[in-house]
C-alpha cells in the first residue's frame, strides 16, 4: 500500500512538471483589421502568436471578439507576411508589463517594451496590463492639496492628491505644453505618460521641450503613435495606467498623464467596428462609452498610494458637449478648459476659468483660498459680461460699482493668470500674489 502511495506521488509530480499540449490552430483569412483563426481555444484578451514562415520574431496577436466557431484576432503588430495556413498558438495568459524602479527616465512603446536605443533592465515584475479599479469603499478620501506649479490651476482650481482631472481643448491650443509644465513642476513622486495616437514628430519634442530632462528623470514614458494599429494605441493607455498602479502600489503619490482619451476612444470604435459592433452616437460604438469608465476609474486614491491624473481630450470643432467630452466630465472630478479666444489673445496657459471646475476644491483648501477664488471669478463674469460695451466705450465709469472694479483688477488677474512654460510658481507664493491682488477691495 506504501508503495502505492509512493508512484501516485511520483506520478502527479511528474504530471505537474509537464506541459499540457497545446492545440495549434490556422489563419483562415484576414479581413481588415481582423484575423480569423480556426482550430485553437481561447479566452477573450488572451495573446496568441502568429507564426510568419522566413520570419525571426511571430505576429502577436489578441482575441477580441468569435465569430460561429472561430475566433477574432487583432495584431499587436505590423501583419506583413502573415497568409491562410500561417500557425496560431494561444499563449495561455493575457498581457503584462515589466514593472519596476528601472522603468524611471524611459521610453517604452505601447505594449510596454523598450524602443531601440533605450535599453533596460528587464528583471521587473510582470504585472498584468488589465486590473479592475479598487474597492470604492477602500479608497481613501481626497484630503491634501497636490500643487501643479501652474498658477491659474493651484489658485482658482486646485487639485487633490488622488484627483481625476480631464484637460478640454481643440487642436493647437496647448494641452502638451500644459501636460509638460505639470509633468516638469509638480510634486508628484513619479509621472507616468502616455502619449496615445500623437504624430511621431511631437513625440521628441515633448520629451525635449516640453518636459526636458528634469522631469523625464522621474517619468516613464509610454508612446503609441497614430501609425501603430488600433489596439497598440489602446493597450498604450492601460499599459500607462498598469505602471501607475505599480508605483501607487508601493506607496508612492503618482502622476499619470494620457494625451488623448479622444484618440484613445477612436482607436476602440477601430476595433469594435472590426468586429462587427454597429455604430451609435457620431460613429463611436457603445463599447466605447464601457471602456472609458474602466479605464479611468482604475486611477485616483488607492489603499496606499494615490494616482492624481490629467486626461486630455481634444473636442471636435471646438463642441464641448461632443460625445466623448461630454461621457469624460461626467466620469472625472474636474475640467479644465482652455480656450482658442484665449489663446488668440496670447494668454497662456489658455485656462477659461469660468468654465472649469475642481469637484474636490471645496473639500481640500482653507475658507481664506476658496472666496479669495470665488472673488477672482466673480470679478472676470463680471467683466466678462459688459465686455462688448467696455470694447466700444458705450459704459461710463461709475455707472456700476462691480463693474468699475471688475474693469480695473481685469489687467492684473489677467497677468496673474498668464506663465511661461519654463516659469515655476511654488504653491505658498502663488498664494500670496493672489491675496495680494485682491487686497483693496471694491
């Protein structure tokens, strides 16, 4: 009976040892942005591996979607080579990031891995790139200030430490140089950003210009440019947001910056009309308006940690109230909105004050701030509204004393508002200024 025991030990010892056989399966055609595979078994999100005969590296690939009894496929890289009869092998997980303190000052690509020439240390963690968000009744509260260095955001928009902030804006109207003043001057431990869909050429120069080698120090970099395929782009933003949670987790205070949510989500309605999915509102598919919570609320305050993030979204037209603006207001704690009249006026950062808000504001600054903001933004609605009649000298001074006294603070809240993109504005001098411009009263 010992005996016995003893081969049945030997046996499952054994049987744990080897690997199960892993069933190969064949491309049977590519139809635009899909792959249809026939003969494998495999889970939604699970990596498959393309073999490309006379080529070195496989086609990695991801299950999204079957179709009857075959299963949809979408590369994680460039298709060339691949034809009917080419070998599939699922690998049996999903995909994972390698995470640690050696991804500091890098530049790695949408599936996590180093672009040539930036070189690194590859024995991190694996950490999977799709998380759920935490327990909503574990996170903590908002309760402390993260100052950005920015005057106009930590003055009459400050943000919390674990703060979720979309940053609203048409094209050219300065979402990046804002992204690198932050990324450059504000007091997180790590920056984590991720550029999804941007065009090659910006991409060296945000790195160089507009975030420079001081905060590329404490930064990890994720790029997918607009010529990757659409789901590169897509696992460049939760690869983004896997890293962060890696560094929150240790108990650092992260940053994570996206630049653009908007380029994000078009890269899903790619993906979900590959598929199949009908289009609904302007095109976008509904899976689209699943992923954006999914993604976003795996970001904020954490058990440990905190991750304070800044999504840009670029708004068609200039429509603040276009579909993917409007479902990211109403997911985040706060907009800010710059403003192309602003801008044209050569007042940068280009912030409209008046239509951004900080949802925690209220929860996180002394009383003294918050009217002192109320009273800046009462004084530029005021201006704001008898603007026409200032501009064509149709109002007399002293005709009202709101007015009279909106039009001469006007200048100097304007020049308060302004700064360089290289100008640093520490948090207890910025407060300082804006009491002092307020001091004289009405």
């Amino acid at each position: 009976m010992l005996a016995q025991t003893v081969r049945l030990d030997m046996v499952r010892s054994r049987l744990k040892k080897t690997e199960p056989i892993k069933l190969l399966g064949q491309v049977t055609r590519v139809v635009g942005l899909t792959v249809e595979v026939q003969g494998i078994t495999a889970r939604i999100g699970e990596v498959c591996l393309i073999k490309v005969p006379r080529e070195d590296y496989p086609v990695y690939a991801e299950v999204v979607g079957f179709k009857e009894r075959d299963s949809l496929l979408m590369p994680l890289g460039d298709l060339k080579g691949v034809y009917p009869g080419c070998a599939v092998l699922p690998t049996g997980q999903a995909l994972t990031v390698s995470v640690g303190e050696h991804l500091l000052g890098q530049i790695i690509n949408g599936l996590g891995q180093p672009f040539e020439g930036h070189i690194y240390n590859e024995d991190g963690q694996q950490y999977p790139v799709d998380n759920d968000p935490p327990n909503p009744l574990k996170r903590k509260r908002i309760k402390s200030v993260l100052p950005t260095g920015v005057r106009a955001i930590d003055s009459l928009l400050t943000c919390g430490c674990g703060q979720r902030i979309g940053i609203f804006a048409g094209s050219g109207v300065g979402k990046s140089t804002m992204l690198g003043m932050i990324a450059k001057h504000g007091s997180a431990d790590v920056n984590v950003i991720a550029l999804i869909g941007e065009r090659g050429r910006e991409v060296l120069d945000f790195i160089e210009s507009d975030l420079g080698p001081e905060g590329l120090a404490k930064s990890v970099v994720i790029v997918a440019t607009s010529d990757q395929p659409a789901l590169v782009r897509l696992k460049g933003a939760f690869t983004a947001t896997a890293i962060a949670e890696y560094f929150r987790d240790q108990g650092k205070d992260v940053m994570l910056m996206m630049d653009s949510v908007t380029r994000f989500a078009m890269a899903q309605r790619e993906v979900g009309l590959a598929v199949g999915e009908p289009p609904a509102t302007r095109g976008y598919t509904p899976s689209v308006f699943a992923l954006l919570p999914k993604l976003m609320e795996r970001s904020g305050m954490g058990q440990n940690g905190s991750i304070t993030a800044f999504y840009t979204v670029l708004v068609d037209g200039d429509d603040m109230n276009e579909p993917i603006a409007d479902a990211v207001r109403g997911i985040l704690d706060g907009h800010i909105v710059l403003s192309r009249n602003l801008a044209a006026k050569n007042q940068y950062p280009s912030i409209d004050v008046l239509q951004s808000v900080s949802r925690v504001m209220p929860d996180i600054v002394e009383e003294e701030h918050q009217n002192g903001a109320g009273q800046v933004k009462d004084l530029l609605a005021t201006y704001q509204e008898s603007e026409d009649l200032i501009n064509i000298g149709a109002y007399v001074m002293g005709s009202n004393p709101k007015v009279d006294n909106a039009i001469k603070k006007h200048e100097q809240i304007t020049e308060f508002l302004k700064q360089k993109p290289d100008e640093y504005s520490e948090y207890s001098q910025t407060m300082q200024t804006l009491y002092q411009l307020l001091a004289g009263g009405n």
